[in-house]
C-alpha cells in the first residue's frame, strides 16, 4: 500500500529537477557570442575617444579656476592681514609665482608664504599681474590697495583674470574658455 501513495518530498524533488534543468537550458541560450562582445568593446572604445578630449578640457578649466581661485583667496587674506595688525601688507608677483609679506607658510613655519602657479596642482603656462604697471600691490593698515589690477591666469585655451578694485579691494574673478564662454565670479 506504501508504493501506491505519493510521498511530498518527491514530487517537490521532481518539480526542482525539472527547473533546474530548465535554468541551465535558458542560460546556455543566453550566452553572448564572441562577435557580441568585440561590438560592445567597439563601441565603447568609440564613446572613450569622444568624451576623453572633453574630459581632459574640462580638468584644464578646472585647475586655471582653482589657481583664479586661490589668488582671489591671497589677496583677500593680505587685506585681511593688514586691517588685523594695522600694518601695510604687499603681495609680489614673478614668473609665475607669488609672495606675501609679513606672512609665513602654513606648511613651513620657517619660509615666506609663496605660491607657485607653474607647478602642480594648478600647472599654468602663465600668470602675470598688472598693478598700474607694477607687479606688487600693497594694502594698508585699513586694507585699502595701493592700486587696482589685475592677474591673469592662461593654461592653453582657457584664462581667467582676477581683478582688484583700487578703490574698495574687492576682488572678481572673470573666466573665459574655449568657444568663447565667459563667466564673472563676484567679489566678496
């Protein structure tokens, strides 16, 4: 009488079987073919040669916004500078680089603290400052400047120029880049 009545285990047994069986059917059918997989690198690598030159564009924009950036940064802190300790304060710029008076290094108690926008992270071609065609401007104990100018900052097609009211401090930030976009930054 025991063989004629179904036991539970095996039908389930059956029924596991027969979709397991089926699964490994469905994925051998759903293997990708040699061919499939060069079409998809293809077109990947097509996507990579597009978007590359526009990638590396894009990282040059951003290191002459953030030499911009930093210089508005410097200029802002010798005019703070000077309205804390009452004392003339001046920034220096050449070939390149910048020093400001009367301030040490963050990372070198030691040394003058000096920015050089030749080398990394900001890696410009140039960087030239016109203050009423001197290359230093001065803040006094009120933190007003000596004169006005500017400092413009080029890594191939991209510039920004940071300017220097003479007659309030304030400090702006113009860009323009390739294709002739341009962008104004205010002042603080």
């Amino acid at each position: 009488m025991q063989s004629i009545q179904h036991r539970p285990g095996c039908l389930r047994y059956g029924l596991r079987s027969r979709l397991f069986n089926g699964a490994l059917r469905s994925r051998r059918r759903c293997a990708f073919t040699i061919l499939e997989l060069f079409v998809v690198i293809l077109i990947i690598g097509i996507l990579t040669a597009v978007a590359a030159p526009t990638f590396f564009d894009s990282l040059l924009f951003h290191r002459v916004e953030s030499a911009a950036r930093r210089v508005k940064a410097d200029l802002e802190l010798a005019r703070t500078q000077a309205r804390l300790t009452s004392a003339s304060q001046s920034i220096t710029f050449a070939n390149s680089a910048y020093t400001l008076s009367n301030v040490k290094s963050f990372d070198k108690p030691s040394a003058a603290y000096s920015v050089d926008l030749k080398k990394q992270p900001y890696s410009l071609d140039s960087a030239t400052a016109d203050f009423s065609s001197a290359a230093t401007v001065s803040f006094d104990g009120y933190g007003t400047p000596t004169s006005g100018g500017t400092v413009v900052l080029v890594a191939k097609s991209h510039q920004c120029t940071v300017t220097l009211d003479g007659t309030t401090g304030d400090v702006t930030i113009t860009s323009s880049h390739s294709g002739g976009r341009t962008a104004k930054t205010p002042g603080s």
